[in-house]
C-alpha cells in the first residue's frame, strides 16, 4: 500500500468533488470534471507521482494489488452515475462508465509517463470526448438521456429491460 500513498483520501476528495457539481451538470462532464481534479497535482508533487505511477503501472507485483485500488476507483465512479441515474451502483451503465472512465484515465497516464515534458491534465482533458461515444452506443436508448436523463432503462441480467422514471 505504501506506492498508493494516501489514495483513500484522493477517493474520499474524489467522492466530495462529484458530490459538490450541481444536478444540471450532464452526468459523464461532471465525472470528467471530478476525475481532472482528482489527478490535479501541484509542481512540487508532480516528478514523485510520475515515479510512483511508473512503479504502479509497470511492476508485475503493483499491477496486481492495483486492481483492488482500482476497483475501489471505479465504485466511486459508478456509485455517483447510479445516484444520479437513479440505478443500482451494479447495473450496467455504472458500471460501464467506471471501467471507461479508468481505462481512459489510465490511457493519459501511460501517455504521461512516455512523455516526460506533458502535463497530465492536458492529457486527461484529451480524453473527454472519447467517454460519451462508447457509453451511447452501448446504451442507445440513453442517446438523448446521458447528459440529462429523465426515464432510465435498467438491463437485467436476464436481457430483459425495464424503465424507471428519474427527474435529474
């Protein structure tokens, strides 16, 4: 745990930040938003993290203990869509926009790590419009739902779909 420093506080700050954007702020451009300030960094702090995440990203034995932090990251992601959604923190579309979220943020991060003269939030910034394309498509009943919804299609496991009306 000692590479991961003090990430349960980032997760607690992460879960404040989403907490604190207003309900009229489309749902995946609010957990954009969280996950800039999430990875924001001062100057000071920045060659010690970019060291830390080298370990993390590349050491066969941090890469398996991150899975669990990461699946600590990806709850905090998803618990915040389903409150807004008005879903279950298991169902799918939560769930999906946590594992998309994590596999952009990483995405920036080894991108960071290539280029040593590269600002990790410019990074990050990048990958914004690749979160919603991958979401509406796999949910296309969502298509005019994922910035404001208003009626919420649950899928099951069974395949079967039902909705839910929620005022956001």
């Amino acid at each position: 745990d000692i590479p991961w420093g003090r990430f349960d506080d980032g997760l607690s700050g992460l879960r404040a930040t989403l907490a604190a954007i207003p309900v009229d702020v489309p749902v995946l451009e609010a957990v954009h938003r969280a996950v800039l300030e999430f990875n924001r960094l001062d100057g000071a702090a920045t060659e010690q993290h970019r060291q830390r995440m080298t370990l993390l990203l590349t050491t066969p034995a941090l890469q398996a203990h991150s899975v669990l932090r990461y699946t600590q990251w990806r709850e905090v992601i998803a618990e915040y869509a389903a409150s807004r959604y008005g879903l279950a923190v298991d169902d799918l579309l939560p769930r999906t926009i946590g594992h998309v979220s994590l596999a952009l943020s990483l995405s920036a991060y080894e991108q960071w790590l290539r280029e040593p003269e590269s600002r990790l939030t410019d990074l990050l910034a990048q990958t914004a419009p690749l979160l919603e394309p991958p979401i509406a498509r796999s949910f296309p009943l969502f298509d005019n739902l994922i910035a404001r919804p208003s009626v919420v299609f649950c899928f099951s496991t069974s395949g079967k779909s039902s909705s839910k009306i929620k005022r956001a």
